[in-house]
C-alpha cells in the first residue's frame, strides 16, 4: 500500500458533507489501485438530492462526479470500494460506479446517503 494513503486518518463517510465537496470542484483527488499505484480523478459535479425526506439527525444525501481524464475511454474501474486522497479532506473509502464516458474520460459517480 502507498506510504502516502496510510499517513492520515480516515474520516468517517459519515462525516463527509456536500459543502466539504462544493468548493474542490475541478480539484484532483488520488485513488489508489488495487492491483498498487494511483491514477488522478477530477471532480466534476458536486448536488444533493433535492427531492428527499429528510429525516432529523440525518445529512442531505448527495452525489459527487468525478472524471478520469488519465485512463482511456475504453478502460475503467469497474464499480467498487476505492481509496481516495484528497489534501483538503484527507483519505477516505468510497464506493465508486462508472457512470458514461465523455470526451474528457469516463466518468465515475458516488452517493452518500
């Protein structure tokens, strides 16, 4: 495992918010391989599911976007558990689905409910 991906202390993905993500828009977050190395993903998109019931005691559930401008269109991650590193936020666990590929890569989304 990378040195750098066991320095810091995981947050809780409960404690992630959408207002932790809204400003690192265009931000590179590192995800580490599992097979060992890191590729770079971009974020893209940070919004909340607006049409929900929140309950009380409860966060807002969002979703964030990234691209991975560094891997081709026809290769991708397949839908899994990633560690992700981030200089603001630190190092974290998410589950990341590929969602379609663009011009600038295939894109990847995560929700957080």
């Amino acid at each position: 495992m990378n040195s750098a991906f066991q320095t810091q202390e995981l947050p809780t993905l409960s404690d992630l918010r959408l207002d932790h993500f809204t400003p690192l828009i265009g931000s590179e977050f590192s995800l580490q391989l599992p097979e060992g190395g890191t590729i770079i993903l971009e974020l893209d998109e940070a919004r909340a599911f607006d049409r929900y019931d929140l309950q009380e005691g409860f966060r807002r559930p969002f979703s964030v976007i990234f691209r991975c401008p560094t891997l081709p269109a026809n290769q991708y991650l397949r839908q899994g558990t990633y560690r992700i590193q981030q200089h603001r936020l630190g190092t974290f666990d998410i589950l990341i689905t590929p969602i379609t590929p663009d011009s600038s890569g295939m894109r990847y989304e995560a929700v957080f409910s």
